[in-house]
C-alpha cells in the first residue's frame, strides 16, 4: 500500500476558550504541510463530514476533552456504532458509521481528546493548562503519524511480482 490518503478533522467553538483546542490543533498540524495529510477545521461533526471521511484511508478527530487526568487521550475507533445520532450531535463513531452506510467506505479512524481547563466561557484563546496540552498533543501526533506511514510497506513494482508457473 503506498501512502495513506489521511483525514484530520479539528472540530470546536474557538469562541468558548478551551472548547477550541480540535481547531488549534488541526491549524498547527496544518502549516507543517504533512504528506499525505488533509486538514479540515470545523464547529462540530455533521453527516455532511461522511463523504469526505468516505474518500480517505485514514481519519483523525480532534477535540477538547473534558475532565480528563492525562493532557490527551489517543484512540482508535474500533466499533463505530453510533449511540444515538443527530444532525447536530455527530459523534466521531456517528460520521465513520454513515461512511460506511452511505458510502460503503470506513477507514481506519482515531481519536485524539485533548484535556482542556475553561470552557463555557465567551472568550478567545486556550488557558496555559490547554496549551501545554496542545504542545504535548502535537508531540505525539507527528511522531505516530511519521511512524504510522513509515509502517505502510510501498506496493511492489509490477515487473517484481512473482510469477505463477503456467
């Protein structure tokens, strides 16, 4: 398989303090240009988002996390059967489920939850707590995904597949 054509959607209300730690994230991962790698910045999920997630092998969720112990949590989706679904309340799990039914596509999916400190607020910026936790969450994203794609083995040239005796 040659390079994973990847999703990363950042999703969160910047305007709400720390609730903008999946944009902030997504915008750094952004200007590093990273092969293979789109970036889409967002409010929240929609079912709009299925399609998308449909033309790609690999999709990462970015988001705040609340009333976490550790600065992010990263997973990977392993059953994406929605709990309940919404046209306004799409979870992760949601938008992989309606690639899959919509589209007949479901790519591998992660997500990332970064722990943040004030929400609820009407304010601009991340709190120190939020950004010491981007920085830690940024860290770690670019090392897996250098690592992720360094384990996707490149497809053997045509003229090197073995031959069946006829």
């Amino acid at each position: 398989m040659s390079q994973p054509k990847a999703l990363l959607i950042g999703y969160g209300n910047p305007g709400r303090g720390d609730d903008g730690l999946g944009p902030a994230f997504a915008e750094r991962v952004a200007a590093r240009n990273l092969t293979g790698l789109t970036v889409d910045i967002d409010f929240q999920l929609m079912a709009d988002h299925a399609l998308v997630i449909s033309e790609h092998d690999l999709v990462i969720f970015a988001d705040a996390g609340l009333g976490m112990t550790a600065p992010f949590r990263f997973d990977e989706l392993t059953e994406c059967v929605p709990q309940n679904m919404g046209s306004h309340d799409v979870t992760p799990e949601a938008a992989v489920a309606l690639a899959q039914l919509l589209f007949h596509s479901a790519p591998r999916a992660f997500v990332l939850a970064i722990s943040g400190d004030c929400f609820g607020d009407i304010r601009e910026g991340l709190s120190q707590v939020a950004l010491a936790n981007l920085d830690s969450a940024e860290a770690y994203f670019l090392n897996w995904y250098a690592e992720f794609c360094a384990d996707i083995k490149p497809a053997a040239p045509m003229d090197t597949v073995p031959q069946t005796p006829g």
